[in-house]
C-alpha cells in the first residue's frame, strides 16, 4: 500500500497502480453542468410594458403581482434617425 497526499486529498493505492497516472486524475479539474436558463421570455412586438410582464408571468406560471404604475401605454422605441453620438468637429 502506498499513500500519496496530492493538492490537500490522500489517496491510499495499492502498489499496482502508476501513481504518476493518479496524480494526473486528480489534478483533473472537475467542471460543473453549466446552469441553464429556464425563464421564457415572450416575444416582444411592441406591447406596454404590462402586457409584456403579464405574458412573462402566464409563461413561466409565476403569481401575478399587482405592480403600482405599470406603463399601460405603447412603450418608448429606438429611433434609428437619431444619432447615438454627437460628433464634435
């Protein structure tokens, strides 16, 4: 039997096992199951801002939630023929 102490675990093997081979599994970085995102969103296609929270809400069966002073009118959009920047000459 042979005790080997690698990075703070001790492994206790039989004299038959290559310890070069087990160090290298137990440097082995284990990696974790990336967490995956079940919320689903709706698609928005230019609603108020309280539609599209009531849809979030019926699609991922959550409680609806009296929020105080949701926009109930059409919501503010992009307009591309504005610039984002100014350029200064």
């Amino acid at each position: 039997m042979q005790i080997i102490n690698i990075d703070g675990t001790t492994f206790t093997i039989k004299n038959e096992r290559d310890p070069i081979a087990l160090a290298a599994l137990a440097r082995k970085k284990i990696r974790k199951p990336a967490f995956k995102d079940i919320r689903k969103f709706p698609v928005y296609i230019g609603q108020t801002t309280a539609a599209y929270i009531r849809q979030f809400e019926h699609r991922n069966f959550l409680v609806s939630i009296p929020y105080d002073n949701l926009n109930d009118i059409g919501t503010a959009q992009y307009d591309p023929t504005i610039p984002l920047v100014e350029i200064l000459c």
